[in-house]
C-alpha cells in the first residue's frame, strides 16, 4: 500500500515540477508525469490537470465587485418583503 503525503508536501511538489512539466517534450512529459502519480497517489488524468492549470489558479485573490448600487438593492427588498420573503425557484428555506 502506498505512503500518504500531505496536502502541503504535494503542493510544493507540484510547484517543483510544474514549469519543468509545461516545458518538457512529450515523452518528457509521459516520464514526468509517472513519477508524479506515484509519489501523489493521484490518478493519472487528475494529475495532468492539476500540472497544466496551476498557475492559472489564484486563490483567495478574488474580488467581487457591486453589481447593483444601494438603491437597487433596497428596491429589491421592498420586493422581498413584499412577497412574503419567498425563496427563489421556491426552495423554501
């Protein structure tokens, strides 16, 4: 049975091999990704994901922006209240 590894130790791993795996030929690659499935214990699909989108992942960096201004938003509670404070596509929460 196969050693587990952390969640920290496989991202650090991934960051080693990642820029060596985007710029590697093909057969580079296929070796590449061999040893990477055996030390994570990842399946083989999952791992070639998690190699090429890693850098276009960024979390906690995300910021969200206001759709609406403040009177919209109070319009829209007047609405809610209104219709007895009814869950959208009648969840019913």
């Amino acid at each position: 049975m196969a050693r587990r590894i952390s969640i920290a130790t496989r991202s650090e791993l991934v960051e080693a091999i990642v820029e060596r795996y985007r710029s590697g030929s093909r057969s580079d690659k296929r070796l590449i990704l061999d040893e990477f499935v055996a030390v994570t214990g990842y399946h083989r699909k999952h791992a070639i994901r998690v190699l090429r989108h890693r850098a276009s992942k960024t979390p906690g960096n995300k910021r969200h922006s206001l759709r609406y201004g403040g009177d919209v938003r109070e319009a829209l509670v007047v609405l809610w209240e209104a219709s007895e404070r009814l869950f959208p596509n009648g969840c019913g929460r």
